[in-house]
C-alpha cells in the first residue's frame, strides 16, 4: 500500500475514528484502525466490544492520492499521535510487516497487526431509520446522560429511547434522580423502545457530524449516520420504566410550586459550604416560605454555612426538605432563565424544568430527614 494525503485530512478522520478503539482491550484488534485503500476510496474502522465506527474518505487525487492499493490493521494511538506531529502532505507506505510515515525529512515506522486480528463489523441490516436535528440530539445527550448511573446496575447505566408520536423521547435515572428530554421529529415515527449504555452514547456524534443525521435501529443496534460515516453501539435487552406514567403521577399532586431564576438559585448554591468529596456531607437542608428561600449546610466537625434570597415566588405553604447537594446542582445546571420547582404533597419528588426549555425535565427525591 502507498498513499499520499493531506496531513490535516488525515489527522482529522484518525481523531474521530480513534475514539472507537479501546487503547487497552485484551484484544489488539481492538486497539487498532484498519485502513482499506483503493483507487476510489479509503474506509477507515474501528471498534471495541460496544461500539464501532464505518468512515469513508474519497479519492479525489488533490488532498489524497492512492499509488498503490491495500489493506492495514495499525494501533490507532500511535498512528494518531505521530500523524499530529507532522504537516503538509504525508506519505504511508507498508514493507513487509512495518507501516513507513514519511514528510520531508521526518519518518517513523509502526509495526502492523494481522488483518484476522481485525474483527469484522458486522453489516446492520433490518434498520428503520429517522432523520434528526443533530444539536438537539447532542443538547438531548447532555441533559439527560449526567444522571446515568456508574454503578453495577446495567438498566441504570442506560438512556433509554422511546418513540411518542412525532417526538423521541430520552430518559436515564440512577434511582435516585431522573432525566428527560424529548425531541421533535419531523415524522410520524413507528412504536419503539430501547436502551443504550449512557457511556456509548455520551461521544456517539464526531464533530464533522452535520445539521442533520440519521438515527437508526434495529432489535441489536443503534447508532447513526451521515456523509459515509456509520456509527453503531449496542442495545441493552432489559426494560424500562414508564416514565410518562411517572410524571403524570407527580404531576397531579403537586402541591408546591417555586419560581426562581437559574442564575438566582446558581449563586446560592455557588455559596454553599460544601464538603462534596464526602457522600454522606452532600446534604443540604432547604428551607422555604414567602419572604425567604434558605439553603443551610453542616459540616461535621467543622462548621456550617447558611446562604438565602427574597428573589423567588412560592406559591403554597413553607416547606422543609433535604437533597443531595450534587443531584440539586446538575439539575440546575443544565436549565436555563426562569426555573419551576414542582413539589408532590408528601415532599417525596421534586420536578425541575426551565420555562425556555419545557422539553427538559428532571426528577429528584428528596433525602429521608
């Protein structure tokens, strides 16, 4: 194999497709990038156990020129690193079993892997198919997947997908807090529901991703596509709960309802004295009533702090609770100008939403006091 390329091109498609590898597998087939070169066409892949990536590169005999076809399987990392080092055009060549990369007077040599020890992505076949704005998917992404799990429960470590109509809808919770987001479509889409690995998702979308991209599944896979890039992850076969049901239920005995801006409230928490490397100092206590929103903190063994505000509305009693100060901030976090807090009667779950943002909701349970 020779080829001449255009290091910015190169160095670009090995970034994204060398989020796929998995640097330290067990298999070395997994570390690597297998690169398939001919006179129309380079097809960079990768993969680890979840997760895979189809990229397609066409021979336009400016930025890249094929003298010689063929096929390589290299450790994608070294391969990346070295290219960045580099400018203008490079040159690979393979000799023997040794991938030669030359510009001007650099040159470095990698040793190549087996081709067996690729393994082969599988064609997806079967696939129905959506097109989607591709910032609100990623938005989607962001403001749901923080509140996945990292513990050994898999179904908690999921977003789970579910089809409404013209709108998809995403969900992930750890148990003890809940996020939603539903995006809308421009189609009618088909009955369906299913979850991905929230860690598989998290970076699905490579940044040369379009205004729009295609989202498609069958009873295996997900992923999506766009410009001859596919990218696929794995579903996990377990069920979800359903979450309309859930926010129906809460919604029809709110009791409480606070009105406060997010930068407002942000600020608040911001001047909290906290202790976050700690799990059982992650509690605050919140304490509200017409003229005062009070957030307080103790410390043990070391103090306590105590921050309020007068710039909120509250409409019903003065309530008392407690929250995971971490669960409280990210959910914050990720709102935006004026917020509503929905409180059920019993003080046992807690709504949060934006009012720019209605399509993004969160879920809280209070800690036992």
């Amino acid at each position: 194999m020779k080829i001449i390329i255009n290091k910015n091109l190169l160095d670009s498609t090995l970034e994204i497709v060398s989020k796929f590898t998995d640097p330290i597998s067990s298999f070395y087939g997994m570390r690597c990038i297998k690169l398939s070169a001919t006179k129309e066409k380079l097809v960079f892949q990768a993969c680890n156990e979840v997760t895979s990536i189809i990229k397609t590169v066409f021979v336009d005999d400016k930025n890249i020129v094929v003298v010689e076809d063929g096929e390589i399987v290299v450790q994608g990392n070294y391969f990346k690193n070295i290219v960045k080092k580099l400018s203008g055009f490079i040159e690979l060549s393979t000799s023997y079993n040794k991938l030669e990369i030359k510009q001007q007077d650099s040159r470095y040599t990698l040793s190549l892997n087996e081709l067996n020890s690729f393994a082969t992505i599988e064609q997806n076949i079967n696939l129905k198919k959506f097109e989607i704005n591709t910032e609100e998917f990623k938005k989607a992404i962001r403001n749901v997947s923080f509140a996945a799990s990292t513990g050994p429960n898999l179904i908690f470590k999921c977003i789970n997908f579910r089809s409404a109509g013209r709108a998809l809808n995403l969900t992930a919770t750890d148990s003890h807090r809940l996020a939603y987001y539903s995006i809308k479509t421009n189609q009618m889409l088909e009955d369906f529901e299913f979850s991905v690995n929230a860690k598989d998702v998290r970076d699905m979308i490579p940044s040369d991703a379009p205004e729009k991209i295609t989202l498609f599944f069958n009873s295996l896979k997900f992923g999506i596509e766009y410009e001859n890039t596919i990218i696929t992850a794995r579903i996990t076969d377990l069920p979800y709960h359903d979450i309309e049901q859930l926010f129906s239920e809460i919604l029809s005995n709110i009791k409480y309802k606070i009105t406060i801006n997010k930068s407002e409230l942000n600020n608040l928490l911001n001047k909290i004295w906290i202790n976050t490397a700690l799990e059982k100092q992650n509690r605050v206590h919140v304490k509200i009533n017409k003229n005062e929103f009070n957030i307080h903190c103790q410390l043990d063994e070391l103090g306590d702090s105590m921050v309020k505000t007068s710039n909120f509305e509250l409409a019903g009693n003065p309530l008392i609770f407690d929250i995971n100060f971490i669960y409280f901030k990210d959910s914050i976090n990720i709102t935006d100008g004026e917020i509503y807090i929905l409180i059920d009667e019993k003080i046992q779950k807690i709504i949060i939403f934006s009012k720019n943002n209605p399509n993004s909701k969160q879920i809280i349970t209070p800690l036992r006091r």
